[in-house]
C-alpha cells in the first residue's frame, strides 16, 4: 500500500522492542492475530512499518503522523501482552522506510532471533542497526513470496 509523502515536519518514527509476555503455546497465535488487526488499523492512521517477533521479544518499528504514532504508542504500552518495552528511537523523520507496508511481517527467524538477542545484548549503539535488520528481513520475506 503506497502512503502519501509526508507532510515536511509531521512524520515521526518510533523503535522499540519488548518481552513476549504470552505463553509460549499461545504467542504464534496471538501475534498473527496482531498483525491481522494492525494491518488494518495502521493504513486507516496514515502508519507504516515493520515488526519482528523473534518468539520472546518484539521489535517494531512504526512511522507515521505524531498524533497516529501517540495513539499507537499509548495502545502498545498498555498492552499486558508484552512487557520491558524499550525505546530506541523516538522522534521526526525525513522520510518513511517503509513506505510500502502497513505492518511488515513475515513470521518468526531464528536467524533474526539470534541477531536481535545479539543487538540487545551489545547495546544499539546506532538505531539505524535494528532498522537495517527490519529492512533486511522484509526484503527477505519478499523475495521468499515472489
């Protein structure tokens, strides 16, 4: 789903990544149930991104309007169905990165779970690493669809 641009200020990121706090038999389930509803509710708020979910942690990135992302925000932390919510970026964006999708996701990786474990363990350092990782997994996923 093609967004249009931006307007020059008003376009905002958010990264974070958090504890599945869902019993493991549960966790699939519900995270498709997730993205299922977040597909639709992120294209009627002007919102795109991406999420990861490794299994035991969540790493989403979502850009979009300031006042979309707030109520976003607002919904993801109150949400029991994680927990330690960590923000690695939060603030105005040039552009969008993933202009192209709604919510992004293709389902877990161990591959992805090993580099977001390593990420989190190391430190972010540059938030443009975690993003690359989400980008990389997308244009994986899609090759994998084509």
């Amino acid at each position: 789903m093609t967004h249009p641009a931006p307007h020059r200020f008003g376009l905002v990121g958010w990264l974070y990544a958090s504890r599945c706090a869902l019993p493991a038999a549960w966790a699939q389930r519900a995270v498709d149930a997730i993205v299922e509803q977040s597909i639709a509710r992120n294209a009627s708020m002007n919102v795109t991104g991406a999420l990861l979910f490794t299994g035991s942690r969540f790493v989403q990135f979502l850009e979009g309007p300031a006042e979309s992302l707030a109520a976003l925000r607002r919904n993801v932390l109150a949400d029991r169905r994680h927990h330690h919510i960590v923000t690695f970026l939060s603030g105005g964006r040039a552009e969008r990165v993933f202009s192209n999708w709604s919510l992004a996701y293709a389902g877990p990786s161990l591959f992805v779970a090993d580099k977001v474990e390593n990420l989190l363990h190391t430190g972010v350092k540059n938030t443009a690493e975690m993003i690359d990782l989400l980008e990389q997994f997308v244009m994986i996923s899609e090759a994998k669809n084509s």
